[in-house]
C-alpha cells in the first residue's frame, strides 16, 4: 500500500508541476509544405502533407527561428562554458540547399544584435531599454528607425504580421505598434495557471500569431489554452491543450489549418494540427478538472484510511490485559 501512495503522488506531482525552464517559441512556415520548429535541442523539419519529419539542425539551443523569402532558416546557439563561467552564442544560417554556416560568430551573453523579427525586406524590429522606458525600433540595411518610446514593464515575446503590425507582450497586456503609433490590444490577455504551476508572470504568456483575417490569437502557457482577439477586440478562448501539454505558438497554412506547438511537462515538444473548425468547448476544461478533484480526493481517502489502519494497531499494542 505504501509503495502504491507514493507511486500515485510522484505521478501527480510530475504530471502537474511546471518546471522553471522555458521553451522556445520557434516556429515559422514556408508557405506551401513545411514548418520547422525547435525543441532546444534542434531544429526540426515537418511535411505537414506527409507528416513526415526530419532532424534540420542538430545540436542548436535556439528560442526563435527566422525563415525568409528565399527559404533561408536562421536561428541561434546557446551554450554554458563551465571554465568561463558564462553563457555564450553564435548566429546561424541554413540555406534553402541545406548549407549550415554561422553568420555571426561567437560572443559572451545574450544575443542582443541579431532579431529574429524581420519582414520580407530583412528589416529587424526590437526593443532597446533607455531608462525607464522601451525604444521600439526598425533597423534596415540603411537606417535605424525609432518607432516608438513606451513605458513598459518586461516586454517579452514579439511577432510580426504580414501587414508590418509589430505585436507583443507585456505581461499580462498585448500591444501593438503600427505606423509608429502604440495601441493597447488587451490589457489582460493572461489566465489562472494549471494547478502547483511554478511558472513566473513574464513567462505565463507566449507567442502570437494571426491569420488571414488578421484576428490574433496568443499562448496562454500557463491556462494550457489559446485566446482570440478578433478585430473587433472581443478576447475568447478557442483552444485547450490536453493534459500536460501546454502551447506555446502557433501559425496558419495556406489552407487554413492550425499548426499548433506545445509543450509538455518536462520539455517534449510537439506540433500537431488543428482544423479551424475545431473548438474546444468548456465542457473540456471542467471534466478535466472532476478528474483532478476525483484523483485528489481517492488520494486523501487512502492516506485517511492508511493512518486510520496505524491507529487502531498502535492501540491494539497498548492494550493493558488484566488477568482475574
């Protein structure tokens, strides 16, 4: 009976706890037959028509990936050098032939001079803290563009439409910058996080993308669900992970389709698709928290009955027999 408890609460605590580290969103499409996708460990290669699926990259640490008009993947590489102690990366390249070569080379840190937020023309756009405030900024291969300054206070994950609508988060808020002018899309696009999570309030919302209507849509890591702004501002939720799994990005094909990247418990990546007709209902959510409470309930219920069972042998040994 003991080992079967102990077995049941390792079970739940594994299968509930949200570990600190954090998965990439990296996750970009080529327009016709293949999305690649990074599990901080490599880089993958999906034929969403076969769903046949291939190592691209081996061995890169990359959070985000980069695909241009000519179907050249960029990414990063991350990695800890004990003797230094620090971190360090390099910039990659693999081109349309398959050629892998670093495009910058090595440095301590962070990466900070190269964004994986680009439009067709290679222009980037990324935020630089100055003071207090954000510098929202477009760099091309002539000039650098302040777009706007803003007060914010972590801004974290961005993305780019097709339009040139610069969208990201600031928890729990979604922004927008277009034409160089700030809007608040949603002041709090988060949710409630799964039971035990340790997830912290930067990293409880993850990416954003849109589709052909330009609605957005966002991870909400945390809630296991991904919410709809539509272009009227009305936020729902359209999906729900499975459990365990939580998502983390997501991108359209040129059928409509969903292609949704989520993570489970533990660091396992997948991508799976999702018509667009397909919604899950609240019903899912509640009958997925009865089995939480039915779990937590049978589990409290062996435990009584088992400290109950000890009781009565304690006082079964400190029973005094009187002899007439």
């Amino acid at each position: 009976m003991k080992n079967r408890i102990t077995i049941l609460t390792s079970l739940i605590l594994l299968n509930f706890i949200n570990l600190k580290a954090h998965p990439g969103i990296g996750l970009v499409y080529d327009g016709d037959e293949i999305i690649y996708y990074t599990d901080l460990k490599q880089v993958w290669r999906l034929n969403i028509h076969t769903r046949e699926k291939e190592i691209a990259v081996q061995d890169v640490h990359t959070h985000e990936l980069y695909l241009d008009k000519e179907n050249n993947l960029y990414g990063e590489h991350y990695w800890y050098v004990e003797s230094e102690e620090k971190f360090k990366n390099f910039i990659w390249r693999l081109d349309r032939n398959g050629d892998f070569q670093k495009i910058r080379e090595d440095q301590d840190g962070e990466n900070d001079d190269f964004s994986f937020v680009k439009n067709d023309d290679f222009a980037s756009f990324e935020m630089r803290q100055a003071n207090d405030s954000y510098l929202i900024i477009k760099t091309d291969s002539i000039s650098e563009t302040i777009l706007h300054e803003a007060k914010l206070h972590h801004p974290t994950w961005k993305y780019l439409s097709a339009n040139e609508e610069l969208l990201f988060i600031d928890y729990p808020s979604i922004y927008s910058v277009k034409s160089g002018s700030l809007e608040l899309i949603e002041e709090n696009v988060s949710s409630k996080r799964f039971p035990f999570s340790t997830q912290s309030d930067n990293h409880n919302i993850y990416g954003v993308w849109t589709d052909e209507s330009d609605n957005i849509y966002v991870a909400i890591y945390g809630g296991r669900e991904v919410k709809k702004i539509d272009k009227e501002g009305k936020l729902s939720r359209v999906l729900k992970s499975s459990f365990f799994w939580s998502p983390v990005n997501g991108v359209f094909d040129k059928d409509g389709d969903l292609w949704l990247m989520e993570c489970k418990i533990g660091g396992k990546i997948r991508v799976r698709e999702i018509n667009r007709s397909e919604v899950e209902n609240s019903a899912t959510f509640i009958f997925e928290n009865i089995i939480f409470m039915l779990i937590l309930i049978s589990l409290g219920l062996v435990i009584y009955q088992r400290i109950k069972r000890r009781k009565n042998s304690y006082a079964q040994q400190n029973v005094i027999v009187k002899i007439p």
